[in-house]
C-alpha cells in the first residue's frame, strides 16, 4: 500500500513539474519578446532543472514500479513453492518413497525465495 501511494505521488509530482515547465517557457517566451537578458537566463535555468527533476523523478518511478512487480513475482513463487510442500508431504503420507530428502529441497527453495523477497523490500 505504502509503494502505491509512493508511485502516486511520484506520477503527482511529474504532473506538477510539466505544469511548472510551461511555466517557465512562457516566462522565457515573454523575456526574449521584452529583451530582457537576466529574465531569459533565469527562465531557461529554471526550466533545465525542472527537467533534471522530471527525469530523476521518473527513474524513481520506474524504478518503483520494476521492484513492486518483482516483489509481487516472489511473493507469488513463494506461495507456489508452499503449495509444492503441502502437495509433497501429502504423497509422503501415501508412499513409502524417500520423500523427506524432497521436502527438504523445497524448504531450501522457499527460504531462498524469502530472502529474495526480504531483499527486495530492502530496496
């Protein structure tokens, strides 16, 4: 919930900062026609950090939006992985066949699994 409400803010922001560049093109547009020199250097500065935003707000976006679906893609091999288990003991129960030495594989899988995920939440 929280990472949504991040991205949220995030797509507000780039919103803002569109706003802001038009902003800024017509302070520049208005100086040039008024010949004013420090007004279209001000303008023009404003207007390159207002896209250095833009784009560094982007890449955050990005960046949340690529680590939420990974997330999502973990947690889902996770409650694969433990379906596995579950199916696994209960063939254990059925056969005589060596199935503890299965059952232990899958437990390793899940683990790393999990730490994958704790990894990404790190993130």
């Amino acid at each position: 919930m929280v990472v949504k409400r991040s991205m949220k803010e995030l797509e507000k922001r780039i919103a803002k900062l569109k706003e802001q560049e038009q902003v800024y093109i017509n302070a520049a547009r208005v100086a040039i026609r008024e010949e004013l020199p420090d007004q279209i250097k001000l303008a023009t500065e404003a207007l390159k950090m207002t896209r250095s935003e833009e784009k560094r707000t982007y890449k955050m976006l990005l960046n949340a939006q690529i680590i939420s679906q990974m997330k999502d893609m973990t947690a889902m091999t996770n409650e694969f992985l433990g379906a596995i288990q579950v199916i696994s003991k209960d063939i254990a129960n059925t056969t005589t066949a060596d199935m503890s030495k299965l059952t232990s594989e899958l437990r390793m899988a899940m683990d790393k699994v999990s730490e994958q995920t704790e990894n990404l939440g790190e993130m």
